[in-house]
C-alpha cells in the first residue's frame, strides 16, 4: 500500500507539473505519452498479478471443494464403519453369552460324565462281590443254597433268583455304560460347540480391532483434511487481500490514465452533469439495489456498490455517456469489466460481462448509447445480469440519481 501511495502521488505531481508547464504543446503531449506508458506499464503488471491472484485463489477453491467432497466421503465412510462396529459389537457380545452358557453347559456334563462313571464303577463293583459269591466257591454256595433250601424245588427257585438277580445288575451295568457313552458324547458335542464359539468370538474380535482400526484411520484422515481446508481458507484469504490491493493500484492508475488522457485527448464533450442513459434494454428487471445486502455467495452482509439488471446472457450493454474506456479487461470479482471516463470525476462501470462479449477496447472513444458489451456471468455471479457503477471521484455512488 505505501509503494501504491508513492506512485500515485509522485505520478499525480508529474502530472501537474507537465499540465502547468509553459513548455510547448509538443513537450507536454510527449510527457503525457511517457507518463501514459509508464502508468499503463503499472496497470498491466497490477492486472497479471490480480489474474494470478485470481487464478490461483480458483485453484485453490476447486482443491477445498474438492476435499470437502473427500470429507464428505469419508464422514459417510465413518458412519457405515459405525453401524459395522455396532453390528460387531452385538454379535460378539450374543457370542460372549452363548459361550459363557456353553462353558456353565460344559461345567454341568463334566459333572454328568463324573456321576455316571460312578454309577458304572459302583455296579460294576456289585456284580463283581455277587459274582465271586456265587462261583469263588460255587460248590459251599450252592451247598448253602441247597442246606438252606427247603427242596430241590426250593433250591432251584432260589438259584435262578440269584442268577436273574446277576442278570439285573448286568443289565444296569449295560445301561449305566450306555448312559455313560451318551453323557461322553454330549460332552463332546459341547466341547466341539465350545470350541466353535470360541472361534467365532476370536473372529469377532478380530473384526472389530479391524473396524477400529480403519475408523481412527479415517479420522485421522479427516482431520488431516480438515487441516488442509483451513490452510486453504487462510491461503484464498490472502489471496483475496493480494487481489483487493491490486484493484486498488488499478483503480489509482486508472485515476491517473483518466487525467492524463483527459489532458491528451481533451474530450470535446465531457459529462457536465445531467441524466445518464440507461444502460440495458427496457423490459429488464432492477434485481438488487445499491447499498448494504446479504451477499448472495458469501451469505454475509456487504455494501454493494451498483445496482443489478437481470438479463439472459448475451443481451445488449449500452454506454450510460460519451467518455474514454479506461477498463475492459477480466478484473476481480466483476469479472470482464469496462470502466468509462465520462470527465469531470464520473465514471461508470459494467460488471459480469461474458467471455467474448467485450465490444470495446481500452483508450476507445464511446458515444452516448454505444453497445459495449454482452450481459453475462462471469466473476463472483450468480446467475446472468448486469452490475452498474457509477463513480464519483472513484468513489462509488448511488446510480439510481443518475440515471433517466
């Protein structure tokens, strides 16, 4: 900003020395061109540094944009990984029950398995002690039977009881074996039902670590993202102010071209006030006024310096009043722009112009009504129109007094 002070204020003394010498007209015209070059040479640097500006701060929109969308997809990456873990999470907790419940089914066939190989070992040992009873010694035994017997009918009926009775215990012996044989298997099967849960718990564990794992990795990646956009938030910040300082320097060389145009040229009529011509078609809608408004992009209030025309793109711009273009050319957030020099201090401007509708060049000579340029949407825009300026001294004024 000071070097912008320096030079404007040494080339606004250059000038007034130039315009109040009394050297000859052939002096001044050719100071005047040297000073016209010099600050053209100014204006050109200044508007190759707001285009790059320009540019860079679109690239750097389209690289936040772009991350957002991969925030975007990835906090949708986030929520599906979270019903998975909650999915997980209940299946490994169901899991955890019916192992607990298998591992307290487990406790009870063991206890099963003991009692029933008891219940054989007992049996067993029964059917031993009556077996020696009856055959260790089977003559006194049977002796005994006989002694104790009654008769020989006697005798038999109370042998075959002992030998059903030794058939008895084989029997619950048999049976005691096979209810041993079914609690062994039934332990297996727990044991194998067990051991598959165990498996299946162990998956699940697995999983979820998984899960976990990609969540924090995704959240780091957000996180790292969300660092990037706010680096590109400060970044198009300066950006910004780059640009704002070079429409500044533009708007002081194009004051100081103004000037020493004026003196060159020496426009025959310049604006000595009155109404200025509208510069659109009737039938066009007024779709913003001057003054303070909610930004339609930004969402933030914010002095707007002009009033819109809603127009389809490619509609006839006319020139509001003779005068000088000083502009046409891309410039910030106006987008193609033309700025007139209608002398006196008033100039008017014409934002949003489409590509390729700049019908007019700088250093060109307008009429009144003169098409300049093309309706469009270019620069910071929201849809086809036209934004109009009127400058008094550079700075903006309300058009609506100065217009038919």
């Amino acid at each position: 900003m000071k070097r912008l002070v320096l030079y404007l204020t040494s080339l606004a003394l250059l000038a007034t020395i130039v315009i109040g010498s009394p050297s000859s007209s052939a002096s001044k015209l050719s100071q005047i061109e040297q000073d016209i070059k010099a600050a053209n040479e100014q204006k050109k640097a200044a508007e190759q540094k707001a285009a790059e500006a320009a540019s860079e701060a679109q690239k750097a929109e389209e690289e936040k944009n772009a991350i957002a969308k991969k925030v975007e997809d990835l906090e949708a990456e986030l929520k599906k990984l979270m019903s998975e873990i909650e999915k997980v999470a209940q299946d490994k907790n169901k899991t955890e029950k019916e192992k607990d419940d298998k591992e307290a089914e487990m406790v009870v066939t063991n206890q099963e398995l003991e009692a029933a190989i008891a219940q054989v070992e007992k049996r067993d040992e029964l059917l031993q002690k009556r077996t020696r009873l009856m055959y260790s010694n089977g003559a006194v035994s049977y002796l005994d039977v006989l002694l104790s017997s009654t008769s020989f009918t006697d005798f038999l009926d109370r042998f075959d009881a002992l030998q059903m009775i030794l058939e008895s215990d084989r029997d619950a012996l048999d049976q005691y074996k096979v209810d041993q044989a079914l609690v062994e298997q039934k332990k297996i099967e727990v044991e194998e039902q067990l051991g598959a849960l165990k498996v299946l718990y162990a998956k699940l564990e697995a999983e979820q670590a998984s899960l976990a794992a990609k969540e924090s990795e995704k959240e780091t990646l957000v996180a790292k993202y969300n660092a990037q956009s706010s680096e590109l938030d400060a970044h198009i910040e300066e950006l910004e102010v780059i640009s704002e300082e070079q429409e500044q320097l533009l708007v002081g060389l194009a004051s100081e071209i103004s000037k020493l145009n004026a003196e060159k040229k020496r426009i025959s009529n310049p604006y000595t006030g009155g109404k200025l011509g509208i510069p659109i078609a009737d039938g066009y809608r007024l779709s913003s006024n001057f003054g303070v408004r909610i930004h339609p992009i930004t969402g933030v209030k914010k002095a707007h310096n002009g009033i819109d025309f809603a127009a389809p793109s490619g509609t006839s711009i006319y020139a509001a009043e003779a005068g000088v273009v000083l502009i046409s050319k891309y410039w910030s957030g106006y987008g193609n722009c033309i700025i007139i020099d209608h002398g006196n201090g008033i100039w008017t401007l014409y934002g949003h112009i489409k590509n390729g509708g700049l019908l007019v060049s700088e250093g060109d000579t307008v009429k009144r009504g003169d098409k300049i340029a093309l309706v469009g949407t270019t620069g910071n825009s929201t849809g086809p129109h036209l934004h109009f300026e009127v400058r008094k001294n550079e700075v903006p004024v309300n058009p609506s007094s100065y217009l038919q």
